[in-house]
C-alpha cells in the first residue's frame, strides 16, 4: 500500500488513471512468454515509427512491458510510485525521489517508450561506472524486449561510439556526451559523425549537471605558444603583496583588486612604467598570480598528478581530467607550483551545459533534490519539479548544528564522536567538503586508534569509490568521503552482498592462481582447484582476464566455459553466503539506530546538504545526521561571520560548543544568500551566452550544410557571388564619396584569375552595372573551366572534396579565432557599467558586428583561395 502526503496528491491524482491501466495490463502480459512480450514491443515499435507522438495507448502498454520484463531479468517488480516517477520523466519533467527509492530503475520505462520511434534516448549518468553498472544491469530489461543497449565510456574510439550511440537507448556520461557533439562539429567528413540528431535524453542526477556544473563550459582546444616567463615573474612579484595593503580579496566573487599602494608596488617589483599597456600588458598576470596564491589551494581546488595541475570539482569532490581554468589562472597556478611544462591553449570550440541539453527536443531528469532550485530549472530549462513520496515513511532524524568557536574544537569534537559511536558498532558516514579536510579527520581518527576508510579525489581512491561507499553502513564502520563522492552507489545497512561477494571471488580466485593451498568455510572449491590442476593453461588466462571475468562472467571461447560455470558458482555461493550475514547485520544497526551521518560543513548550497543528510534513512530505515561546524568555516566567516561574531560578544558567549536555533538560522540565511548569487551568476552567463549560442548555431549550420553537400559547385557560386556584390558596393560608396580606390593586392590576383585586367576594372567604375554583369559571368566561367579540367585530368569529386576541405580550414579557423575575440569583447564590455552603459546590450550588439566581420572574412578566404590555389595534378 501506498503511503501518500498531502502536498504531492495532485502527482498521484494527475496520473491515476494510466497507473490504473498499466496495472490492468500487468495481469495480461504474466502469462506471455518472452518470445511474445519482444513480439508485442516490435509491434509498439512500428506503431511508433508511423506517428510522430506517443499516444497514450503506447505510453500504457510499454510501461506494462517493461514492468513485466523487470520481473523476469532483474527480478524487480516497479512499485506504483516507481511507474509515477516514469510519467513524470515521459512527460519531460524532473522526478525527485529520495535516495534508495529506485530512481535506476525508474528511468527504464520512459527509456523504453521513447525508444520505440527508433530516434534513440540518452540516459545521462554522472560518471563511467555508473554508465557501465546501468548499461548491463537495465540493460538486461531493454535488451530481453528486443531493444539494443549502447555504452558510451571514456576512452573509446570514434567507430564504438558511432555504433553505440546508433542504438535504441544508449548509456554515457554527460561529459562524454558533449565533448562528442562538440567533436561531431569538428569533423571533415560525415562518416566521421558518431552521434545521430538528438531525440530524448534522461539526466540522472539532474542538479548536479544542470545546477552546480553549469558555471563552467566545456571546451576543446589545443596547445598554443605561451609567455612562461611572464607567469614566473608575475608569481615572485605576488610573493611580496600584502593582503589589504597592496590588494583586497572578495572572497564571495573570488576577485582580486590592486590598490594604488599596490600598483606602485607591482611596478616596482616587474620594473615595467605601466601594467595596462596594450602592447606589454602585465595586470593580467599579476591578478592570475595572487588569485592562485590567495584563492586556489592544493587539495581544496586541485591536486598535483604526474606533474600536472588537475581541477577538483567542487561540488562533487572528484577530480576532472582534461579540465582547466581559463584566462591563464590555470598557467598561474603552474607556475606558483613551480612545475615547468606551462602550456597555454587556443579554444577550438565550447558550450554550456545550459545551451547544449536545450537542443533535445524533450530532456527530463531524476534526483533527490530538486526542489530548492525550482526556479532556476523552470526559467532556464522549462523544467518542472514534481516530488514524489517515498515508498516507506522517512524515519531519519535531523539533529541541530553543533557550532564551535574555531576549527581545532570542531575537529576534535568530530573525531570523539566517532569514537563514541564506533564503540557502540554503529556505521557512522563523515561528509567532507576537500580532500584537507578529510585528511584532517583521517588523521585525528589515527591517534584514537579508530580503523577507517578514507575516500577522496585523490587517484588512488577513485577506483574503490562505490566498493567503500557501498559497505558504509556495515557494523563498525567509520567512513571518511568528500560529500559527493560515490553518489548513485545506494547505502545498504549491514553493507553491500553484491560487492562482498565480487570482492572475496577475487580475493579466492588470486589466491588460487598464486596456488596456495587453503579453504573456505562453507564454501565448496575443490572443484575449481582440480580444474586448474587438471588445466594449467587455465591459470595464465585467468590472470590476464581475471577483472573482465568478473565484471560481466562471460567468455567468448567454448573451451572455457567450464572455468566461467566454476566462477559463477563460486560467486553464487558467496553472495548466498553474503546475503544471510547482511540480513543479521541490517537487524543489529537497525536496532542502533541505522548509519549516522556526520557533516563537517555546511555548503554554499543546502541541497547539497541534503544530499549528505539522504544518505541517512533509506527506504524507510532509521538514521540521523548532525552537523558540526565552526565560526572559520567558508560559510560563515564570508556569508555571515561578523553578525554572528558581533552577536557572540554582545552575548560574552565563551562556550566551546553552541547549540542555538538563531546560529542555524543564520546558516540557513546565508546558504540562501550564496544560492542567489550563484543562481544571478549562472542567469547572466546564460544570458551571455545565448548570444554566443545564437553565433554557435550559425557556424554549426554552416558546417552541416558543407558536410551534406556532395556537389559543391553551389555553395561556391554562393559564396562567390556574396563577395563580388559586396566587392561592387564598396567600389559603389568609393564614387560617391569621392574616394581613390585602393584595393589589396588579393583582389588583384583574384581578378586576374577571372581574366579581368586592372584596365577593364577601372575603366568601368562609372558603369558599375555592366561590370557586376561581366564580374559575375567570368566567375561563373572561371569555374566552369576548372571543373572541365579536373573531370578529363581525374574526378570532378576530387575539385568537390578539396573545396569542402577549403571551406572546413577556413570556417574552423574563423571560429576558434571568434571565440577568441568574444572572450576579449566580455571583458571589455564588462567595463562599460562605470559609463552607465548596460554592459549586456553593448556586447550584444557588438557581438553581432563581430560575427558579420567574421563571417565576411571567412567567406572572402574560401573564395580567394578556391580560385587563386591549384591542386597538383600528377598522372599516374
């Protein structure tokens, strides 16, 4: 039975009778045998094909089908309230459902039903593992009604992804999804295209993609000749600034500002008269230095690995490959690192998560918190927010903020109470915000002798992310995490079977190739020993291959099968085994109170807050959670320290520990503060940037058209004849104005190429007319004449393909070059406030120009090069 609140029954009234008739078909479909559930979605699938929406019937039956092949695959029957969250992503909103309320297998029935036109759906996941645990695990669920299962993971080359992104549904990450659209817009060639036009994606983890990733574009470039020096000495020169002395820190926008004190300084130190010269400008590189200096900390921001400075997400603690700051803040960092293989980068092209998921024409997503930032997901993605009860009531308690007066309090309090709970047995989850601050706690958990596991972005722990989150709430467990950190890995109390179980085969199977003689209680292996003994072959090949076999237990050679049957037994027999000891385990932390989550600092934002707390009381467990912070954290020394410390001595409040509803208060203040000036900061880049996305969608139009167009004899015509009516009208305006006509010595040569002498063109400026007709008949000729030529000496496809090439080297090289530009036009225009200009229209109007300019010189490089070069012609 169903247990419903009161502030979402309009979501159960609004969907009750289809829940009711898929509910009605279930009944049907039990007694169908595989072969004719695939029959009855082929069926679906051509009925799809033929409309261009999904009628309701459709919508019912599919949702039935996939229930019902749940059951049979997975052995997971979709509750009612699961089949809601369904209507709610099929009908493009974002479901929010409570950790461990099955949001994984919620996404398979829209999946499924949007499928079936054969347009394809992406379901989105927030990193490889999970891509690949959802691939095969639902996958078994597409896969037994006849749909094929893509999967997209890092690494994999252009023709798997070509194929796998051409299946029904497909499984990626969101950062391989864009990178590869944004690669798509860089081919030369159509069969290079891995994606097919978008259709419908599912974002798991929506927040986390749509929220707090959409501050920083995705951007592809390459490697570009760099200053170095200029950063080295801009970092010793910042060694010798004084913080509000020579400069001023905001901390809240992550600014620098020098004062008069400190330009004179900063000149000094450089031995330069001015740091805003436009030929030598020096300002640049000292605000990066003392930014990197003062803001950006190891281990905070970023950690060093093999020798390069890599990003750490802050919201999600992990670190991000291939990421880096922009503006040289990131060569600042290098250099105050002191690593000497500085590069600087040129962008090739880039996009916003915003303007990027707003190209599918029905996008929809899952998370556990949405609602804060409502708002923000309907005015900029139309997207919204329906929550959804959990399937038991939430038994988790919610303890009020422990504050501390400073920092070495609030960790030693943290360490004790882990003591004190690791005594009783109860699993104890502590959320860091950095890698120092889970450090810092591993370390004092150290000197109290308490045993524990430490999970960060450091590279060593990445592997193990969901293996440590997933036995957290195992007895006598004490884990350290940053807070994200292993997210979409569900927290079962008494810990994971599934992962024990994968981790002792492993553990037995090693020991078995190192052939040492040893047994198992309860645990039959003398099978397995006699086969390798009796094969030896065996041994080698299990070594090898020992971490794909018991990542999917399949193996292609017939011969060893017996060693797979062996390996899933043994398997099988373990999770039994597993399954049984979780089962008493979950009873006796139950009875402790379930796992007791501990946060160590409140974020800039409460859902991620609560994102920590829902680890906590999972379908209907007990559990608590308790924050315990102080006066020095982030939060509150920039968002709301002088209050509550003004406040504090007013009071003579000399306690260690302070438990008052006013502090939370604040707190909750503050986090609604900073949750405003990131959602203002993510409004106005959005609305940057739609300007550049208007632009993006121009190049890329312009690129797609090149790419289909096989005869390009057009498009050159086009683009030719675009030039010679610009080139007639500057003539034209020369005239009129009185002026001498100086024209580049390009033209010239292009006109020659047209057989037009500088006589014929002077000649005829007042019969401008007549000499537009004669311009346009010669192009025309002129081209006629090469195409002949090329079509007896080899293949007109030949002039067609190198055409195309012309227009790709031009098209791209304006672009990266635009975007360039666009960069130093935010600036320039940012500016103009002290004017009391809007900076916003002035760059959206200067955008335009600068658009029509590249555009303009785009063109004239393509044509000027498309008939003043020559392909050599050899014979053979």
């Amino acid at each position: 039975m169903i247990k419903l609140f009161p502030q979402i029954k309009t979501v159960w009234d609004e969907y009750r009778v289809t829940l009711n008739s898929i509910n009605d078909i279930e009944r049907e479909l039990i007694t169908l045998s595989d072969n004719e559930l695939k029959s009855k979605t082929y069926k679906l699938k051509y009925l799809a094909s033929q409309s261009k929406i999904l009628d309701q019937k459709t919508i019912i039956e599919g949702f039935a089908l996939t229930r019902e092949a749940s059951k049979r695959t997975i052995n997971l029957r979709h509750y009612d309230i699961q089949l809601i969250g369904g209507l709610v992503l099929n009908d493009g909103k974002i479901a929010e459902m409570k950790t461990g309320e099955g949001k994984t297998l919620v996404s398979t029935s829209p999946a499924l039903v949007n499928a079936l036109s054969g347009k394809g759906v992406h379901i989105v996941t927030i990193n490889d593992y999970l891509a690949k645990r959802d691939a095969e695990w639902m996958g078994q669920i597409h896969r037994l009604l006849g749909l094929k299962v893509g999967l997209i993971q890092d690494g994999m080359q252009s023709q798997s992804r070509q194929i796998n992104y051409s299946r029904d549904l497909t499984y990626v990450t969101n950062v391989d999804l864009v990178f590869d659209f944004l690669k798509d817009n860089m081919v030369t060639d159509k069969k290079e295209l891995v994606q097919k036009p978008f259709n419908f994606c599912i974002i798991d983890e929506v927040d986390s993609i749509l929220i707090d990733e959409a501050r920083t574009p995705l951007i592809i470039s390459r490697e570009s000749n760099l200053l170095v020096e200029k950063f080295f000495k801009a970092n010793e020169a910042s060694k010798y600034l004084e913080n509000k002395k020579h400069f001023e820190i905001d901390e809240k926008a992550k600014k620098i500002s020098l004062t008069e004190q400190g330009l004179d300084r900063a000149k000094i130190l450089l031995n330069v008269e001015d740091l805003y010269s436009i030929q030598d400008p020096w300002i640049p590189y000292i605000l990066n230095s003392l930014k990197a200096r003062h803001l950006f900390f190891r281990d905070i921001h970023y950690i060093l690995k093999n020798n390069e400075v890599v990003i750490i997400d802050e919201f999600t603690g992990r670190i991000m490959e291939g990421r880096k700051w922009g503006d040289g803040l990131h060569q600042a960092i290098e250099a105050k690192e002191n690593l000497q293989m500085l590069k600087g980068s040129e962008t090739l092209a880039s996009i916003t998560y915003q303007n990027f998921f707003r190209l599918y024409p029905k996008i929809s997503g899952m998370t556990g918190t949405a609602k804060t930032e409502e708002l923000e997901f309907e005015n900029i993605y139309n997207l919204s927010v329906s929550t959804l009860p959990t399937y038991e009531k939430m038994k988790r308690q919610d303890d009020s903020d422990f504050i501390f007066i400073d920092e070495i309090s609030k960790w030693r309090a943290i360490a004790q109470e882990c003591l004190k709970i690791y005594s009783t047995g109860r699993p104890v989850l502590v959320g860091t915000t950095t890698i120092q601050n889970s450090e810092v706690i591993s370390q004092l958990l150290k000197t109290y002798s308490v045993p524990h596991q430490l999970l960060n972005a450091k590279p060593e722990n990445i592997r193990r992310e969901s293996q440590i989150v997933a036995q957290a709430g195992c007895l006598n467990s004490i884990t350290i995490a940053t807070n994200m950190a292993g997210r979409g890995t569900d927290i079962l109390l008494g810990g994971n079977p599934e992962f024990k179980a994968l981790s002792s085969t492993r553990f037995i199977l090693k020991k078995l190739i190192q052939k040492e003689d040893f047994f198992v209680p309860g645990i039959n292996l003398i099978r397995l020993k006699k086969a390798l003994k009796k094969n030896p072959n065996l041994i080698p090949y299990l070594q090898k291959n020992l971490d794909i076999l018991l990542t999917v237990f399949e193996i292609s050679n017939k011969k060893l099968n017996l060693l797979e049957n062996f390996i899933n037994n043994l398997y099988s027999q373990l999770l039994l085994k597993y399954k049984e000891r979780q089962k008493e385990e979950s009873k006796l932390v139950k009875s402790l109170g379930g796992l007791y989550v501990i946060g160590t600092e409140r974020h800039e934002s409460r859902r991620i807050d609560n994102q920590l707390r829902g680890r906590a009381g999972r379908q209907g467990n007990p559990g608590s959670s308790r924050f315990f912070l102080s006066l020095n954290d982030p939060l509150i020394r920039v968002f709301g320290g002088d209050k509550i410390q003004d406040m504090m001595q007013k009071l003579k409040i000399e306690s260690e520990i302070l438990d008052s509803k006013f502090l939370s208060d604040s707190l909750n203040s503050s986090q609604q503060k900073v949750e405003g000036f990131y959602y203002d900061q993510r409004k106005t880049l959005n609305k940057y940037d739609q300007v550049l996305d208007k632009q993006r969608k121009v190049i890329y139009y312009l690129r797609e058209k090149v790419l289909s167009t096989k005869v390009m004899r057009d498009l050159v015509m086009e683009f030719s004849e675009g030039f010679l009516d610009d080139f007639i009208d500057y003539l034209d305006s020369q005239n009129q104005e009185g002026k001498e006509i100086i024209l580049p010595k390009k033209i010239f040569k292009l006109l020659n190429r047209l057989s037009i002498s500088n006589g014929i063109l002077y000649d005829n400026l007042d019969k401008l007319g007549a000499l537009k007709k004669f311009l346009y008949q010669q192009l025309w000729a002129s081209y006629a004449c090469k195409e002949f030529r090329y079509s007896c000496s080899t293949d007109s496809r030949v002039l067609d393909r190198y055409n195309q090439l012309i227009f790709f080297k031009y098209i791209d090289f304006y672009w990266y070059k635009h975007l360039e530009n666009m960069t130093f036009l935010l600036d320039a225009t940012s500016w103009e406030a002290y004017a009391q200009k809007d900076p916003f229209l002035q760059y959206e109007e200067r955008a335009i120009n600068l658009l029509n300019l590249t555009l303009k010189d785009c063109r004239d490089s393509i044509i000027f090069e498309i008939f003043i070069s020559n392909i050599i012609l050899t014979d053979n």
